[in-house]
C-alpha cells in the first residue's frame, strides 16, 4: 500500500465536441448497445500534447465530469495533424450526453456541441 494511493488524480479544464461517426452508427445497429457500440462511443480523443502534458495515456480511462454528469471514457490520441490544445471530441453517445446541461436557455435544444469539463485518469476504475 503506496503513498500514492492516497493522492487525488490531477484534473484539467476540457472543452468537449460531440460529432457524429458511421463506424459508432453501424455498430448501434448491428449490436444495439453492445459491447462494439461501447467500444466506439465511450472514447474522448486528445491532442497528443494534451496527452503528455496531463501525463494521459493512450487505452487508459479517464474521468471526465462536471456539474451534470461523471464518466468514465477510454482514452485515445486524436489523428489530426493541427493540434486542438485543451479541446476534446466525443461521439453522441450516452457518455457525452451523461454531460450536457438541461438547460437550454430557451431554445428548447441542450448545448451538445461545447461542453465544459474536468478531466483526470482513472486509475483503477
């Protein structure tokens, strides 16, 4: 029993944004929601920077929470050549939207697109 066992997990501010992917949509429909389809749509995908900085790596989990919600989402480098610092993307799924706001501020429609978060790994969850 270690020392580190004890601390919290550092956390860093994220801006989350939700997309839609066929690979996710095909496996909801063959699978319903299957093991695939969780595979594919419990995932955030960082910047490799962001990645290294934050000490995140790659097929980890990570927690990801705010005052709406708390998941826990595997971890994966983004493959975009353009860094994309302290930003985040998330498919639609039940994860992301564990994470969006009910309000709506009148427009009747939640916020899915920019969602504000804390991230931290999850270490043994």
């Amino acid at each position: 029993m270690g020392f580190g066992q004890f601390l919290k997990a550092p956390e860093y501010d994220i801006k989350i944004i939700t997309y839609r992917d066929v690979f996710q949509s095909t496996a909801l429909e063959s699978s319903g929601c299957g093991d695939e389809y969780a595979e594919r749509s419990a995932v955030i995908l960082l910047d490799k920077g962001d990645m290294k900085k934050m000490v995140l790596k790659d097929g980890r989990k990570a927690v990801l929470k705010n005052n709406f919600g708390r998941v826990v989402v595997h971890l994966r480098p983004s493959s975009y050549e353009e860094g994309h610092e302290g930003i985040g993307y998330m498919t639609n799924s039940p994860w992301s939207n564990a994470l969006v706001s009910s309000e709506t501020g009148g427009s009747g429609v939640p916020k899915f697109k920019m969602i504000t978060a804390l991230i931290s790994d999850a270490k043994d969850e």
